[in-house]
C-alpha cells in the first residue's frame, strides 16, 4: 500500500511579511509544518503500522525552506519525500497550487493508493487545495475527516465530522482523505530517525521536470489574486458599569 501525504511549510504568524502582489514574502521568514500536515503524517504512520508493505511518501509545493519539513516527515518515518519547487511556482493560488502537486504524484508516485492532506492550511485557510487536488487526479475524496478507520489497497473508511454531525463513507482507491483531527497515536522521532532522515536524499524537481510552462503556474497562471491583506485591528472599548446605574437599567426593564 502506497501512502502520499501533502505538507506544507507555512510561515510563522509573528514573522508576516508581503509583497506588493499582496502574496507572502517567504524570503528569510521563519516558518514551521503547517499543523493540520503534522496530524496528516502521524494518521500516515498508524496506518503503516498496520501494514507491513506499506510506505509513506511526502510531498511539498514550495521554496528550497521546505527541505525541512520533508526531512521532518522522513525522521517521523516516510521512506521518500519530494519537493516541487521552481521560481516560476512563487504566486500559485489554491488552485494552481493543486495542478502542481497532481502533476508531481502522477508522474513520480503513479502507484499511490491513498493520499491523505490537512484539512487547511494556517497561512491560508481556504480548505481548497485537498478537493481541488483529487479534482485535477479524478479520484474520490473525503473532508473534514476526523477518524481513518481502515484502509488498503482496496479501499479506505474514514469518518467526517461536520457542524456536529458524523459521517462514515467507504471510498474506493485511490483516493484522498483530508483530515482535521490529530489521531490518538502521535508519533516522535527520535535523534537517530534525524539522523536517518539527514541521510536519506530529498527528490526536487521543477516546472520543466513535470511538464509545466511559466504560463500554467506562478501568478501567471493563477486565475485569482489577493486582493487586500491585511492584520485586522482589534480594538477594545470597555465601559464601565457601576452598581447603581445597572440596578436603574433592570428597573427599567421590568418596569416596561
């Protein structure tokens, strides 16, 4: 059973930075995995666990930042990570961010049997990415995914949670599975995994390896733009209510 996971590096929220295209300016910004990736990897790991045959692949659309997170994703346990990564990418929206990433899993990972993807990411929010992905792959998927019962070459059953109310779908694979809810197993790497993973090459490639032209990718090829960006301004305008003056208002009030 092959196994992709999607992970994004994904700036901190402390260390915002824009360009004049309104997009993040990635360059010498501190960044980490995105949160709902880390739960991605760990439900991958409980589920090679359960397989003996079963490997885990990481990929990631992005700048060369990115190595570390894939290194992250091989010292938690996958056996290859990939990063796409090419100047003309910088820019891409959600959905030019999915064409890169299909193009990638089809042409270097073409046996795979379940992708799994956060749900959203903490730079963006829009949740787009996972559908759009299984969307340009043809493939059925799942969100909102809050338990992965089983899965294997076959098929997969997972559980989606949304407004409260519990799904159960059973898809057959390949498939994509976006998940919202870290798994109960959280895996650790240890210093020898680091080492391992240090080890062990990352794949790169770029536009020309996956068949792409400037015009498809990047800001170019983006049919949406960022608009406005912007830190919203919180402001607090406390008043202060004294005993009496409350006491006037509810007599008031049950006086109407």
């Amino acid at each position: 059973m092959n196994i992709v996971v999607c992970i994004k590096q994904v700036p901190d929220v402390d260390d915002i930075k824009w360009t004049n295209e309104n997009n993040l300016d990635r360059q010498g910004m501190l960044s980490k995995l995105n949160s709902a990736d880390e739960w991605a990897l760990n439900w991958a790991m409980n589920l090679k666990s359960k397989f003996k045959e079963a490997s885990v692949t990481a990929i990631s659309m992005g700048p060369n930042q990115a190595l570390d997170v894939l290194e992250y994703a091989l010292a938690k346990g996958a056996e290859r990570a990939i990063l796409l990564s090419d100047k003309s990418f910088s820019g891409s929206d959600t959905l030019i961010t999915a064409k890169i990433l299909s193009h990638g899993i089809e042409k270097y990972i073409p046996d795979y049997n379940l992708i799994i993807t956060g749900q959203k990411a903490d730079d963006g929010d829009t949740e787009q990415v996972p559908v759009s992905l299984a969307q340009y792959l043809n493939i059925p998927d799942v969100t909102h995914t809050v338990e992965i019962h089983n899965a294997d070459k076959n098929s997969a059953l997972v559980s989606q949670n949304i407004d409260s109310e519990v799904n159960m779908y059973e898809m057959t694979t390949p498939c994509l599975v976006a998940v919202k809810k870290e798994c109960p197993k959280i895996i650790t790497p240890r210093i020898n995994d680091y080492i391992r993973a240090e080890s062990t090459a990352i794949e790169v490639y770029g536009a020309n390896d996956l068949g792409l032209t400037q015009e498809q990718t990047g800001i170019i090829g983006s049919p949406t733009v960022v608009y406005r960006a912007f830190r919203p301004q919180i402001e607090k305008n406390t008043v202060e209510i004294k005993e009496n003056y409350a006491r006037n208002i509810l007599d008031m009030i049950f006086k109407v």
